[in-house]
C-alpha cells in the first residue's frame, strides 16, 4: 500500500511544482511569491510605463500599490496587451476590489492616496500582458511600488452576497408543490399565502409584485399571473373577431424603420368586369391594403388599379402605389389576348392606397371580358 502511495503522489507534487514559477519560454506562471515592480516617485516622468507581468498564464492577476503617507496628488492607469502590441486601458469591470464584498468594481485611472495599500483583482480576459502607467504625475515626497501575483486558481466572483440578497429563512406550512396552489411558503422575505397566486407576493425590499390581477403599481415588476391559474392577465387574448388586444404579441417586421405587424388580407373580392367597376369601398380614416391580385383579359386591354373618390373613383383618381402604373387605364398594365398578372399570396401587403377613405377601383380600356379577384383589408 505505500508503494502505491508513492506512485500516485509524487508525481502529482511534480506537476504541481511545474505549474508554478517561470516556464523554459519565459511564462510568467502562476506563483504565490508576488514581483516586485519599480516604485515611482515625483521625480517618475509623466506617462512612464512599467510591464507588471507579461506572457500571463493565469486569468486573474493581483496587484497591489504600496502608497506611503507623503503622496500629494497622482494617478495610475491600469492597461494590457491583447497579443497585438498595443495597449488598451481596461475596462472598471475587470477591475475588481477583493477586499470589500460584493467585490465592487475599481475606477482606472485610479487616484492615488497617501498611506493606502491598494488592491486589484484584475481579470484578464485572456491578455497576455499588463501594464502600469503613470497618467498623472506624482507630487509629494512619498512612493509607490506595484506588487503583482497571478492568480493559480479563478476566484467565484459571482457567488458573493450580502444581507440584501441573502435567503436568510424557510420555513412552510402544507406540502411543498411545483404547482401554484401549494400551501404557505415563506424563503427570506418572499412569501406566498395558501391559495392560488395572486396579491400575495412580495420581493425584498418590500415592494409588491402583483397587486391584482392585471393590475400594478408604478414601477412594480409584477408577473400578472391571473389569480384562478387558468390564464395570464391581458396578455394577448381577445375574442375571435374582436380588435386585437392592447398588449398582443405580433411577429414584427422593419419598415421605414420602425417595427410593424405583417398585414394579413380578409377580404376577398372577385374581379368579373368589362367596364371601369369599384373594387373596395373606402372607410373614414383608413388606407385599403391589397395582398394579392390576378387578372385574366378575354382580349387585348389595358388594365389599371386605381383610387378616388366616388363610385368608378372619378374624383381624385390616383394610382394606387405598387399596382399597375398610372391613373388611367391606358396607363394601366398592357395585356395581350388571354394575358394577365397575378402577385402576392394574402399575407403581407403589395400595395396601399396613399389616401385615406379612398375607394379602390379598376380601369378598363375596352369593353372586354375582365376577370380575377383581389384580397385585401383596411386599417
């Protein structure tokens, strides 16, 4: 048994030394012994540079600024290399005060103090080397001295707390249920009664998730669960054939840079015509959208889509955008003998009329046989 114990040991002890230290390459690996920079002083020139560490094997570096109690007024800028020679100051975030749970993040530059040893934890984000500047002189008699120790092992930054988000009871009462309806629980400060959920809810600090169902208070971050668990509160849901709910969901699409809704086509309207014949009665305040078109010619004729007002659109005749062209039939689509056109497919829109209210009407330039059909809608 203790020669197995050796054979497991003690190359294990040997990988761990290799771990630590100086590689054959010049690897500033992971070592517990912290290097000591050069100290500067007021006589240090503005914006000199010293490397705290290159070739950084370890993710996370910790620097401390020995500062004695003579420093007037000073600052140093925290920077690294990402591997291409050129050096970008770090972001506060990776910057991180080890000392004061919940590890607050640090300014760079940071601002001298007289009499202070000031620590780093610096996260790396994978760069190879780090840097020192001097970014505002140093005035006063005094000194620092950067000290730097990479990290051998990543600290678990983001399970620190404090008594503000801390689970500091639990206690219920009934059986513990996956569902909404389990007896009374309380965790913390987070309690819900027995019964459905509904007004019973509270997160810490106080505030009040849910007031009602469907209901809250300004600011509240409720989760407007309805109170018979059946359904969420006024979130999409409406009678068929109702308007569509205030606050329903749409797959949204860019146009003229802003999001909008597809427009989908319920009407339909068949075209059997051989003369000028009003497709779509307009409505106050509405523009008519076509989705799709087809038309046939029994024979040579030009053919147009058209708005206006009045029953063939005689007054204010336009023609209608994306259709067929002008705003006469001669100016229309051209269609040989048994010719025609077909566009579209009832979703999404081809065509809008460009004036409210307007009728939409099709030209003909011949009293020939004319058929088809056209979907639409008006909003």
């Amino acid at each position: 048994m203790r020669r197995l114990y050796r054979l497991i040991v003690l190359p294990f002890l040997c990988l761990a030394a290799n771990a630590q230290g100086i590689s054959g390459a010049g690897q500033f690996g992971c070592n517990s012994v912290p290097v000591t920079g050069t100290a500067w002083t007021s006589a240090t020139a503005l914006n000199t540079t010293q490397t705290l560490g290159s070739q950084i094997s370890g993710a996370q570096v910790i620097v401390t600024l020995d500062q004695t109690t003579t420093i007037t007024a000073g600052a140093v800028t925290l920077q690294e290399d990402p591997g291409d020679g050129n050096l970008v100051t770090l972001n506060t975030w990776q910057l991180i005060d080890p000392t004061t749970p919940p590890f607050a993040t640090l300014t760079n530059p940071y601002t001298l103090q007289a009499s202070t040893n000031k620590q780093f934890l610096v996260l790396m984000g994978a760069a190879y080397k780090l840097v020192l500047k001097l970014s505002t002189a140093i005035t006063g008699t005094g000194s620092i001295t950067p000290y730097t120790t990479v990290a051998c092992y990543q600290m678990p930054l983001a399970f620190q707390a404090t008594a503000s988000n801390l689970l500091t009871s639990a206690a219920q009462s009934g059986s513990w249920s996956v569902g909404l309806n389990a007896g009374s629980q309380t965790i913390g400060a987070v309690t819900q009664a027995s019964g459905p959920w509904s007004s019973n809810m509270t997160q810490v600090g106080g505030t009040a998730i849910n007031t009602s169902n469907g209901t809250s208070s300004a600011g509240d971050p409720r989760i407007n669960i309805a109170s018979d668990n059946s359904a969420i509160a006024n979130w999409g849901q409406g009678a068929t054939g109702s308007a569509v709910p205030a606050n329903a969901v749409f797959i949204a699409g860019k146009g003229s840079g802003n999001l909008l809704a597809p427009t989908v086509c319920d009407n339909w309207t068949n075209i059997n015509v051989t003369a000028n014949t009003q497709l779509i009665t307009g409505t106050a305040s509405k523009q008519s959208y076509i989705c799709s078109i087809n038309i046939v010619v029994g024979a040579a004729t030009n053919v147009a889509i058209v708005e206006g007002t009045g029953t063939t659109c005689g007054t204010g005749t336009a023609a209608v955008p994306g259709t067929s062209g002008g705003s006469t039939a001669a100016t229309g689509w051209n269609f040989s003998a048994n010719g025609g056109i077909a566009q579209g497919n009832d979703l999404g829109a081809i065509a809008r009329t460009a004036t409210a209210a307007d009728n939409v009407c099709i030209l003909v330039s011949a009293a020939n046989q004319v058929s088809g059909g056209i979907s639409w809608t008006q909003y």
